[in-house]
C-alpha cells in the first residue's frame, strides 16, 4: 500500500483548517448496491469518504469536528458481530476504528441518533453534501429538526448548512505525493494491459476476448477496471460508449480500446486503436497520424499558468487544419473553429480531470473562466476523429473511428505522462499487434 494512515490524517488536518472554528463535516460511507434479488455489486467506498478515512466498509459515516475536546475524527461503524463475520468477513468494530484507522473516538452506527444530535449542538455551522442520498439527507434534517424542537430546553441548533463538496473537491483536485506516485503505479498497470491486448489481436478474435486480456493483467495484480471497457472494432468504435464487447474482429479494421484500472481507488484511464492485423491502411492511418499530432500538441500545453482549456484548443486547431488538408472538411480554418464544424467527426471534449474517480472533482471554471493548470493536477488528453457510415466523408473513410488517450499530471516544469508505457507511434503499435500467443 502506497497510502498510509499519515496521509490519511494529513487530509483530515488540511480540511479542518478550510472549515474552521465551530465547524462540523459530516461524510456517509457508501452503501452496498444489490446487482439482482440477494447479489451485490462488488462493494467500493465512497471517493470523498475513502479520501478522508481510508475505512473501506459500508454502513459508516465520518464526522469531523475541529477543536472537539472528546476527539476531532469520529467514525460511526458496524459494530463486531460473530456470526455476521462468519459469513461476511472481518469488521472492524468501533475498536478497529480507532486502532487500525486513527479514529479519535468510535462508535456503533446504531446508535447515531443518539450521538450524532449532542454533536451537532457544539456547532454553528454543518457541512455536508447534499443531494447524494435522499435516506441520509432526511437523517441529517431529521437531526436538525430534534435540536430545533428543544431550543426551549435550553439545545442549540447549527444555524447553516453549507455545501462540503467544495471545499474537499479542491483539496482532491491537487494530488500530493503520495497519490502521484499511486497513479503512476495505476497508469503503469494498465498501459500493461493495453499492451497485452495489442499482441493478443488478430482477425477472428472476438472483442470480449481482448477484454479477458485486460482483465486479466489487472485481476493478476489485484486490481480491476475503474471503469466499463469498451473493445470497439471497425463501427463499434464510433459508438462512443461502447461497451457492449461482443463483436468479432475483422480483418482490415481498426479497434479502439478505453480502459483503465484502479489502484487504492486511484483511476487510470487509457485508450488505444490500432489494426485488427497489425497494419494501418492508408486512410487509417492518415486519420491516426492526425489524431496523434493533435494529442502531442496537447500534451504540450499542458503546465502551469495555462488554462484548463489550452490543449483542447490546440486539438481543435491540429484536427481542424488536418481535416482541410485532407478534405474532410473545407474552408477557412479559423472559420471553421469558430462554427465548431469539426463537431460532426469529434463530438467531444479533450479530456476531464483524472483521480480517484474517473471523471474526477473539481471545478474547471473560476468566476466564468477556465482555470490555470497548477502542480499536482491530473487530467486525461484524449482527442478522436469517428468518420461514421453514412457521414459526409466519402465511404472510403467510413468506420474509421481513432481516439488516443493518456493521463497526464501537471509538474513544476510542464507535465508528467503517466501512461506513456503504452505504445501509440504507428511503428511501434505495427510492431506489437498480433504477436501474442
Ligand atoms: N473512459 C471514460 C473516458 O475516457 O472519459
Ligand atoms: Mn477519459
Ligand atoms: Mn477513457
């Protein structure tokens, strides 16, 4: 593990500054999801709640409250129970709580109406996130209410509840150390996987059997996807959420693969095309060139002081000028830009931060304009051309659907690659395809 309990409380101590006196912050775990009648999905913790507590069971909230004389952490969590353990697995208790994640204080989720309430007295102002869960939201007005029915009893009722996503999305949003070298690890292990699955195609192979590949390399290492794959031959990957994985490969398509694993919750995100054989076609790979020169200039803009926006821009600049050079598209490209015409082949944006979810937290706008890129954040660059059947480009381009896509981090000198492991120059990609058992 690459996070410890340090890292854990480091957090909790930059958040109790931002909140300040007379504060609470109250987090819910996340809660099993039922998959079908009595099977759950695979349990994983809430971001924001993994964040501040690295306590990976549901049923628990966190509460924290700076300057409390009993405690400035508090967990709520299942209590110990025998024969639930027997089928279920180990549960910490309210003593792991405190001995194995640092709890200042602990107790049973039973009895949060009885707690929770005398703890909200001490404090003026709550913060919490509203909206995520209506059972959680009517517990907490239910809490509110209680205190403000005994106001003649002398209790003392927080005045305001204030929005803790804000805050605690910031604090996400700059990766320290720690996290970076997380991601790496995250980066690494998937461009792994993506570069197995080039040497296991060849025409005939279906595309879940290069999802097992990936799978595969992720399970090995005790990791899983962080997100649906999506394993799109020839039309499939012009369908832009494709996961559904089930078609054959042919012989003279492209397939694009996006897909990333998860490390101690930290997402990578990756994506690939390349030749069912192992050989661009020359509209191919014109269209792939052009993609990848747009995704290097992108990679470019990518340091501090630059706005959020600079390497979308540069996509729109490279794909719309090489769009004209091959006819594509016609006009003046400025003009071109301006009226988004490129739209029709490249439908999204450039990329969206990357960290312990996928589509991270943090705002890309400040008062209206797009934000400057600084130390420690992570984002994904990751422009496509999809050229559909049917479109206006003649058919010799149809079903040529490219995207390239790499997590990339911020650093005090430009940025960092952290998936630069998987292969993405045509030679090198001619070079692997096809050449796995
Ligand atoms: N895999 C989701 C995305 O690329 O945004
Ligand atoms: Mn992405
Ligand atoms: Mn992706």
């Amino acid at each position: 593990m690459s996070l410890g309990l340090s890292d854990f409380a480091a957090r909790r101590r930059e958040l109790m500054a931002l909140l300040g006196e007379n504060a609470i912050a109250i987090l819910p775990a996340a809660r099993e999801t039922i998959r079908n009648r009595d099977v759950h999905y695979p349990f994983r913790q809430d971001s924001d709640f993994q964040y501040l507590t690295g306590f990976g069971e549901p049923d628990a909230v966190a509460v924290i409250a700076p300057g409390r004389p009993h405690g400035e952490f508090v967990l709520f969590v299942r209590d110990k129970d025998e024969k639930k353990e027997i089928w279920d697995g180990y549960r910490a208790g309210p003593e792991g709580a405190v001995n194995e994640y640092g709890a200042d204080d602990a107790f049973p989720i039973e009895d949060i109406d009885d707690i929770l309430p005398g703890m909200l007295e001490a404090s003026e102002r709550v913060f919490y996130t509203l909206g995520n869960s209506h059972e959680f939201d009517d517990k907490l007005i239910g809490w509110l209410k209680v205190l403000r029915g005994q106001s003649r009893t002398g209790k003392h009722a927080p005045s305001e509840v204030q929005s803790l996503e804000h805050l605690l999305h910031e604090l996400r949003l700059i990766k320290s150390g720690s996290e970076l070298k997380v991601m790496r690890q995250a980066g690494e292990l998937a461009a792994r996987a993506h570069r197995r699955a080039m040497a296991a195609t060849r025409p005939g192979k279906f595309e879940f059997e290069i999802e097992a590949e990936i799978s595969h390399e992720f399970n090995q290492e005790g990791s899983t996807h962080s997100y649906t794959p999506i394993v799109g031959g020839g039309a499939n990957g012009c369908v832009l959420h494709y996961i559904t994985n089930r078609d054959e490969l042919q012989d003279g398509d492209l397939v694009l693969i996006d897909a990333g694993c998860e490390i101690e919750c930290y997402a990578s995100d990756i994506t690939r095309t390349f030749p069912v054989n192992g050989k661009f076609t020359g509209e191919q790979r014109e269209i792939y060139e052009l993609v990848l020169a747009s995704q290097l200039a992108a990679i470019e803009e990518v340091r501090p002081g630059n706005h959020w926006n600079a390497p979308h821009e540069a996509v729109l600049r490279v794909l719309t000028q090489g769009l004209v050079d091959i006819g594509l598209l016609d006009g003046d490209v400025d003009a071109l830009i301006e009226d988004g015409a490129y739209q029709q082949f490249y439908m999204h944006r450039t990329g969206h931060w990357l960290g312990m979810d996928v589509h991270d937290v943090g705002d890309y706008q400040i008062e209206n304009q797009w934000r400057e890129l600084e130390p420690g954040m992570v984002m994904t660059v990751e422009p496509g051309l999809y050229i559909r059947e049917g479109s206006t480009a003649d058919p010799r381009w149809w079903n040529i659907a490219v995207r390239i896509e790499d997590d990339v981090a911020v650093n005090r000198n430009g940025y960092e690659v952290l998936s630069s492991a998987a292969p993405k120059t045509v030679a090198d990609i001619e070079a692997l395809v096809g050449t796995g058992e």
